[in-house]
C-alpha cells in the first residue's frame, strides 16, 4: 500500500515532516512519489526500519552493550 508522509510516519516513528524532508534530501526510506510530493511503500517502510534498527544493534554490541 502506497502511504503519505502522515501515514507513513506513525509506522516508522518519525514526524511527517522530516519524511518529507528526507523524501526532498533524497535520503531516508525510498521515496515513491516526487521529491515535492513524497510517498511511501508499506514495504519499504517496514524494511528501512528494520535495516535502521539493525544497524544501531550492531553499533551498540561493537561498543560493548549485550541485549
């Protein structure tokens, strides 16, 4: 399902409005609309947030921290 920057951001826990700047930046999840008017797949969103959420795992076990 294809969701606005309100949407999408209650599912990846970020305000509306840095998606849409990231979606601008071209940074952040993928971007499925235009960088004026961003979009965003369910997918993706689920992906990029678990690539995030493993990325800061990976951070913390290299600095010592044990989950």
């Amino acid at each position: 399902m294809i969701l606005t920057p309100e949407q999408a951001s209650e599912i990846v826990g970020v305000p509306a409005v840095q998606l849409v700047r990231w979606a601008y930046l071209g940074q952040g999840p993928r971007n499925s609309g235009t960088k004026h008017k961003p979009m965003f797949d369910e997918d993706d969103l689920a992906e990029w947030k678990d690539d995030l959420n493993s990325q800061v795992d990976t951070m913390l076990r290299r600095q010592g921290f044990r989950f």
